[in-house]
C-alpha cells in the first residue's frame, strides 16, 4: 500500500528532552486518523513537524511513497497538507475575505476569492458571508474561516487540534459531518482531541504517544473512551465521585444585576447577571468562547471594579468595588483561563507563583514585611505532590511545565487555601485525561467540604460530570440556572446560541 503520509523513526530533541522518540506514524488516504496522548506526550511537537514548523533531529518523512523534506509551512500547504491550530490566526478589524486573502499565494481577484469562499463554504456545510467583519462573528463561524481557508488550497492532509473545543454540540455535529465528506474525498485528517467519545464515533484509526513514544496503534471504534484512557496514561484514570446532591448551604457568592461595560472594541458587556452560588454546591457557567466569559470571571474576581458595591457580595459583604486581595482575603480564591501569564508568570519558580496569589491572606509567607522563601517553597513542594505535578527539578520555572502539570500547579495553588469560594475559568482546558479527573475531583471535594464553587467551562462533559447546577452565557446574557439533571446537551446547545435571550426579548416586546 502507497500511503499518504508516512513519518518514519522521527525523533525530536530540545536540549536533553527527547520529545519524539523514534515515533512511526502512517496514514492513508481518505482516512481520519487520531493522534492521543497526555500533555507533554509529543502530539503538537510531531504535527509540527508535519507541517514544516519544526524539523526532525533524526528520521524522515514519505509522502505519497517518496521521501520530502518540510522546510516551513509554506512547503507543507504546497504539499497540500493544511493545518487548522486550536487557537485561530485573525484579524478582527477585517472582513472574513481579506482574511483568507493573506494566506493564498500569488495574485488573485477579491471578487473570484470571495465567490469561491461563499461556494465553498456552502457546498461544505460551513456557510460564511465574505464580507463579514470577524469581530462580528461567533466563536463557531471563525473556526470555519480556518477550516474554509484550507480547503480552498484543496488539501490532500487535514490536521486538525482540539477542534471541538470552541463548539456548542450542534455545530460539532456539522463538523463532524463536513470531516466526513472531507474523507469520502480521499482527504485524510489528523484528529488531535482530548474527547475520547468523538474519536470513537469519528475516527477509523488512532495512534497513542506516552511520553514521546508510540505504545499503541488501535481502531477506536473497538475501545471504549476508558480503555482509551488507559492506553494514554498506562494506568486505569481516576472516576470522579460527584458530590451528593443534597440541600446547599446559605450563598457564599452572590451576583446581583451585575452589569460591566465592554473595555475595548471586541470585548462584550456584561447585562444584569443574577446568580446565587451556595455553600457545598458547585455551579457551572456553560458557553461558547467570547460571549462575556473572560469579562463575567474578571468581574468576579475583582480584576475589573463594578459600578456599585451590590452588584457583588461574598459571604453577605458588599464587595463589587473591592479589588482582588481584599477579596482573597474574605476566602475567596480565583484560576483563570490562561495559566502561563495570567494564572502564572513563565520566568518565576513555582515558589515564586505561589507568593503572588498567597501573600495577602498566608500569614506563614509575609511577617513584618518579610517574606518567607522557606514557607513559599513548603507550600509549593505540597501542591506539587497533592496534584501530582510532574516537573525536572524542585522548584523549576512556570514556563518549564507542560501544559497539564502547570494547570495542576496552579488550580492546586488556589485549593490548598481551602477556600470558602472558589471561581475557576477553563479548569482542564487543554489537559488530558488523568489530569482532568485529578482536577474535576478536587472541585467536587471542596465542594463537599462547603466551600461554594462557580466553574466557567466549554467542556459540557466537565459540566455535567461536576456541576449541581448550571446557567448558559451568550453575548454577555446569563440564563436561569437550571438542575444538571433537567438539561441536555442538546437544549444547552440551543441557550448557547442564544435561545435564552430570544425568549426573553420576545417577553419584553410582548409586555
């Protein structure tokens, strides 16, 4: 058999790190492929490498039976091999076309281009108005420019990372149907995803890296998402035990017509947000990235002060004009979305990380305006072995961690306070199975303990998996909160597009 894509005893070393470590990958034409293994295993390093990003230390790549070298990414669309990264490549202030327009080479007529994308894009099942400002458009409609702007180069290899990420349920139902098609072309795509239940469903095979080698090549639609874990992590994977559902204490947070102008030309104002979250319950915020999430947790966490006190009370105490410490020190304890450089800072050691959050409310890290390097290397040492945090040395800088074990790191940091709130934006995004479970049960733990947690997630599996309760945000609108048990994937789906707002805007013109 002539494949597509071959990559033959590939190893990759950085320094003394092999993060490839004599890995064979081969694919066949029309064939979706998953590529799985756990944060720091060697996924994104050998698609890199794939696309030309990156150049292998040893080994070599085949496409089509003949040997090729990748040199740049430039080489690799030539090829027809397109990549469509977790994190898109956008320009706000311009329109979907000249989006797309920057990535096409040689000279070209905006009218034939916008044409083709408005074909495309409708023949593929990812509809897209050429004109539209991508400021405009949601999360789901920028990810198809990714998507489109590939396949106008009318690619022979797809790779896709974490596609799923960004998407209400419906509109991963149509991408999955588009990949499909994709396939029956005799377009192959690499599948990068932490969501073991769509690579059942969508992939015909998967090859699994653990620590930089390839340990298994199966057909996932004959594992189950657990066996699946288990070859991953080369261990069963902790099963979460929710939290009993019983009768939830006295509000430890409460929000109150919290209202937040936007701060900046795409950001989203917030619009009278209500919401109670009470002691030993956990509460989920579902959604699709920038519908107010990343403004609802500054908020909350006091990064941004709130026009009236009211707005914001914890634990019954006004605080919506109070900054971030004075609410850590009413017990509060706050993990953003972006771990390397809001959650952390990439030059300081953990310890160092750990006295940022901790030296307003840790007596043990500060006396007499002294600080206690001492103390802040116990604290760190403890969250590191209570959350598993793989790491080369002691006390290593942020930066040297991969993604899942700084993610560890820091929610650890914020734990190990015992909070009586916690607010949590993204808890295992991007973090693999194992992780994943260590850190969704350490949420339900303090939960049970009676602390109050709000979790702002786009893994609705997370959040079925832990919340009691959950509410949907869509364009800065925050729905009821409605019990775990009466919700769907389905209905909040529809409330992330906004259904919510619908019926109530269709209330007040009624009135």
């Amino acid at each position: 058999m002539t494949y597509l894509l071959e990559a033959l005893n590939i190893t990759k070393v950085f320094g003394t790190l092999k993060a490839n470590d004599d890995v064979t990958l081969r694919v066949k034409h029309g064939e979706i492929h998953a590529f799985l293994g756990e944060n720091g295993a060697g996924k994104s390093t050998l698609v890199k490498m794939i696309y030309g990003a990156l150049q292998p230390t040893t080994g070599e790549f085949r496409w089509m039976g003949k040997p090729v070298s990748v040199p740049n990414p430039a080489a690799a669309r030539k090829l027809g091999i397109g990549m469509v990264f977790q994190h898109f490549s956008l320009f706000e202030a311009l329109t979907v076309a000249e989006n797309i327009a920057l990535a096409m080479p040689g000279a070209f007529d905006m009218n034939v281009l916008s044409a083709r994308i408005a074909s495309v894009s409708r023949d593929y099942g990812l509809p897209l108005p050429p004109t539209a400002v991508v400021a405009d458009l949601s999360v789901g409609e920028r990810q198809r420019i990714e998507i489109v702007r590939c396949l106008l180069q009318e690619p022979k290899l797809l790779i896709m990372d974490e596609p799923t990420a960004v998407l209400t349920p419906q509109e991963a139902n149509q991408l999955f149907v588009t990949l499909q098609r994709l396939a029956s072309e005799g377009c192959a795509v690499i599948y990068i995803s932490h969501r073991l239940e769509e690579v059942k469903r969508l992939c015909h095979n998967a090859t699994i890296l653990r620590h930089g080698k390839v340990v298994a090549n199966v057909d996932p639609t004959q594992e189950t998402a657990a066996s699946l874990a288990r070859l991953m992590v080369g261990g069963d994977i902790h099963v979460v035990r929710a939290a009993e559902r019983g009768a939830a204490g006295l509000p430890r947070l409460r929000l109150d017509g919290l209202r937040l102008p936007a701060d900046g030309p795409f950001a989203v104002a917030l619009k009278n947000i209500s919401l109670d979250v009470r002691a030993g319950e956990v509460v989920a915020i579902a959604g699709v990235a920038g519908n107010g999430q990343a403004e609802l947790f500054d908020a909350v966490s006091g990064e941004r002060r709130l026009e009236s006190a009211a707005m914001l009370a914890i634990d019954g105490k006004p605080v919506g004009r109070d900054g971030v410490n004075a609410r850590r020190t009413l017990g509060a304890a706050f993990v953003p979305e972006e771990r390397l450089g809001h959650g952390a800072v990439p030059g300081f050691t953990l310890s160092q990380n750990v006295v940022l959050t901790r030296h307003a409310t840790d007596p043990a890290l500060v006396r007499s305006g002294w600080l206690s390097s001492a103390a802040a290397s116990d604290i760190s040492a403890r969250v590191c072995q209570d959350f598993d945090v793989r790491k080369g040395k002691p006390d290593p800088e942020a930066r040297s961690l991969s993604g899942g074990n700084l993610q560890k790191f820091v929610v650890g940091r914020e734990l190990d306070r015992k909070p009586g709130l916690l607010v949590v934006n993204q808890p295992t995004w991007g973090v693999d199975a194992g992780a994943s479970a260590t850190i969704r049960q350490a949420i339900v733990d303090l939960a049970r303990q009676g602390s109050a947690v709000l979790v702002i997630s786009q893994d609705l599996d997370e959040i079925f998996e832990i919340a009691g309760r959950i509410a949907v945000i869509s364009r800065g609108e925050l729905s009821e909160a409605y019990a775990a048990g009466d919700l769907t994937a389905e209905k909040i789906g529809l409330l992330m597009a906004g259904a919510h707002e619908a019926k109530e805007h269709a209330h007040a013109a009624g009135a």
